[in-house]
C-alpha cells in the first residue's frame, strides 16, 4: 500500500531521511515509490488496519513531517486529470459507510498554479459526496487530502505530525537559554536518524545545554551527556529535569569519555566549532581527532553515529573507524552551512 509523507520542507534530505529511519525503527518492509517536491511516496507492506496503526506512533515521533497520507491514486497536475482521479478511485478503503469527511488540499510551492484551491476542493467533495457520503467541515471521521507538487497525491489522511510541541520547547522557553543551539525539530530529526530505540542509551558527548539529549529523552531513551563547562552543564540539567529525561550528566572531556568500550547504543551530537576559548583541547584539530576516536570506541558494532557539523568530519570519522553511510548539507544563512554526517561501527 501506497503512503504518503507531506514533508515540512525545512531541508532538502534531512526530512527524507528521518522518515526512513523511523519507519526502520517501526519494523517495517518497505520501499521508496516516488521522492517528489516535500512529499515521500513509499509502499508499505502489511495489513492496512495494522499499517494505519503503527504510521500513528511514527507520526508522534517525527519532527519534519506535516501529515501521512494513505494514497488513493496519483496523477499529472491538471485540474480534469484530478478531478478524475477522484471519480475513479476506490474509496471504500479510505470511508466506511455513515461517515463523514472533508477535503483539504495543499499547493507545494509554484506547482499546480492553475488549479484553485477551492473549486478543487468542492468538485472531488462533490464526487465523495455522490458515492453517498456526507461533509462534514467542523468535524469529520476522515479527511481526504490533496498534495500538489510535481504530481498530485490524493488519499486520506492517516496522522499528523503535531509541530506545536516542537515549539513549546523552543530553547528561549527552556529554563536554561544559550544562543548558537540546534532547534528542537533538527535535534529530533538526528535523534530519529540515529535509530535509537525506547530503553536504549544514547550519548551526546558535547552535550551544551541539552537539545538532542532532551528529544531523546522524550523518546524514552536513556541519555548521556559529556559537557566540559561547568555551568553550561547545569543548565543542561535543569532542562533534562523540567522535560523528565531519564538521563546521566557528565562534566568532562569529549576527548576521555569516561564509559566502557561498546556501551552505548547511538550518538547524536554537535561538536564546538568557533568557540576555541570555551573547549579544554590543544585544538580543533586534536578535539576532533580525539573525540571521534572516543565516539567510535564507546559506540555498539553495527550502530550509528549522527554528527552535525561546520566543518568537513570525514577525515576524523574513516580515520577513527567509521564508515560512512551519509553526507547532507544545510545552509542556515550565508556564512554558515551545516553538514550531517551519518556513520556506522561496523567492526
């Protein structure tokens, strides 16, 4: 069965990717069907009640996503080609009899300029409704939806991504604020990719105030955090506490991580880069070489590591043992790209 994911767009591949490794995580067997313009196509395989059930607890975990969508048919964007579409589709997969529904659409960027948001809507409303069903726009059992991109995917949607809490743990709101931190949606997304799963142990060995370690933590995670200031790594505790984090917290050197060979099972993490004056290491060079080495010796053969950075790893992570399963880039302004490195212990 076809789903589609709506993507949020705030990055090229990150979004991709995390959906990927969550539906790794959910167990299961699938694969790609169309990567379009901020929406995924992938087929799933499985009983569709069960399929539709499992999508839900992905959809509590993901970050970059709007909505998935149960696909009913995909076709060319032109308003005949769509409105057909919903005429010829089956339905009965998607609406029982009795049930309500209401017809969203979404335009994704320039595409489908011709296509009115409303009049698409009623007419494919109007074709649900001559099946036998009826509208309901306060609050209906289903809602079917339309993506336009560079194709137009129509299905019923099956959860939604609730963005919102994202926001309420924007770092300004957290009881310990210090500028230059990753966002709590890009944290969940390294959260995600790394594949950890509730009741496994993830450490961030420079751990600042505790973004990754907190979207980890909500996922039932045991988390480690490494963090050399002092007072920085107060506050990370203050916020691990206020959000419930099963955590251990560490003022220490990324460079000696004081765990055991093989014992943790992912890392997500953001090293120092520019803040040579606040980092206890000969220098960037040797905090890199060292960290890496670290990174790889306490992490599980076969596990992962995600690393974002502002300036190229790869020579530290081949050279600490790590394989590379992935390299994307992220321009956040014009002086600043990050990149997102994701690696594997395989020996």
């Amino acid at each position: 069965m076809l789903y589609a994911f709506e993507l949020s767009g705030e990055h090229d591949e990150l979004p991709r990717k995390e959906i990927l490794s969550c539906l790794r995580l959910a167990g299961f067997g699938f694969k790609e069907h169309a990567h379009l313009d901020q929406c995924l196509v992938v087929d799933i395989e499985g009983y569709v009640p069960d399929i539709d059930m499992r999508l839900t607890a992905v959809a509590e975990r993901l970050a970059m996503s709007h909505h998935i969508v149960r696909v009913a048919g995909m076709c060319d964007v032109m308003t005949e080609d769509i409105i057909s579409l919903a005429e010829d589709c089956d339905i009965s997969e998607h609406i029982v009899s009795g049930s309500t529904y209401l017809v969203r659409s979404k335009r994704i960027k320039h595409y489908g300029n011709e296509v009115k948001r409303e009049e698409i809507e009623s007419r494919i409303g109007g074709t649900i409704y001559r099946k036998g069903y009826r509208a309901n726009l306060r609050s209906p059992d289903v809602e079917f939806r339309l993506i336009i991109t560079d194709r137009a995917v129509f299905g019923s949607v099956v959860a939604s991504v609730d963005r919102s809490t994202y926001e309420q743990r924007a770092p300004h709101k957290k009881p310990f604020f210090y500028p230059g931190v990753l966002m709590p949606r890009v944290a969940r997304a390294l959260v995600n990719i790394s594949e950890v799963k509730p009741g496994e142990v993830l450490l961030d060995p420079f751990s600042g105030t505790a973004g990754i370690l907190v979207e980890a933590g909500m996922l039932s995670v045991h988390v480690i955090g490494l963090e050399v200031r002092q007072m920085i790594a107060h506050g990370a505790r203050m916020n691990l506490e206020m959000f419930g984090a099963n955590h251990s917290l560490l003022v220490g050197d990324a460079c000696r991580v004081p765990l055991k060979d093989c014992s943790v099972d992912a890392i997500a993490t953001d090293p120092p880069y520019g803040r040579s004056a606040a980092i206890k290491a000969e220098s960037l060079h040797h905090l890199y070489l060292d960290s890496f080495s670290e990174m790889y010796r306490v992490l599980k053969k076969g596990r992962l590591a995600v690393v974002v950075s502002e300036i190229p790893v790869l020579e530290y992570a081949t050279g600490a043992g790590f394989s590379v399963v992935d390299v994307f880039t992220q321009r956040v302004h014009r002086s600043l790209t990050r990149t997102f490195t994701v690696l594997r212990k395989d020996r």
